[in-house]
C-alpha cells in the first residue's frame, strides 16, 4: 500500500490521509472478497470430491435393500423401534409414537436391535456394514 502511495502524486500532501484511509479499506474488502471466493470454490471442490462413486452408489442401494428385507420380516413393532431409533427420537419420543411406557422402551429396543442383528446375520451372514 505504501508503495501505491509513494508512487501515486494524488495521494500526497494534504490528501494523503483521506487516500491512505481509503486505499486500506479497498484492500480489506477486496482481502474479503477474494477469502469467500475462495470458500465458494472450495466447498465446490470438496463436493464434487466427496460424490461417491457409481460403485459405491450400488453398493449403497444394496445395503439398504438388504435392511428393507429383513426389517419387513421382523415383528411390526420392532421394526418401527429400530427405524424411529435409527431417525434420533429419543426414548421419550419412542414411547409417545408408539403408544408404549417409557419405563419399558430400553428393554423392548435392545430386543428389537437384537432380533434385527439375528435376522440381518441369519440371511446375510454378516452384520449391516462387516458387523459380526
């Protein structure tokens, strides 16, 4: 900046404050300008390098089929445990969609999980994702 001053006949003198003030501010938001450009390219990049791969997208859709199966076999009630505990809801939250005491959905889960892991191991041979 203070070589654009140096150079520049304007900018000295009785201007040379007002010049100085207003150079800094230009580089500062051209600074700020050129970081979220930035920003926006990367967050670009990272999403086209984290795009999986066609194989990975069949391997996906094949693991998912798998859980389909196996949850449309289990007990109705347990299925519904797994998938609404797989979505977040709290235990509270389980009870009140499902109609159950709270005090019992930590035992009926467990149970559920259990029988979705026999079921799972039982036509695959191997838990969701190489679990045993």
């Amino acid at each position: 900046m203070f070589l654009k001053w140096s150079r520049n006949p304007k900018a000295q003198g009785e201007n040379a404050e007002g010049w100085l003030y207003r150079t800094a501010m230009r580089t500062g938001l051209d600074e700020l300008r050129r970081q979220t450009r930035r920003s926006r390219y990367e967050s670009v990049l990272d999403f086209v390098r984290r795009a999986p791969s066609p194989h990975e997208v069949l391997t996906a859709r094949g693991e998912q089929q798998r859980v389909r199966l196996v949850l449309s076999v289990m007990d109705r009630r347990q299925a519904e445990l797994v998938l609404f505990r797989s979505q977040g809801l709290s235990y509270e939250e389980l009870a009140s969609a499902l109609d159950l005491k709270p005090a019992s959905i930590g035992t009926l889960l467990s149970r559920a999980q259990e029988a979705f892991r026999r079921e799972y191991i039982r036509r695959y041979g191997e838990g969701p994702n190489g679990q045993q």
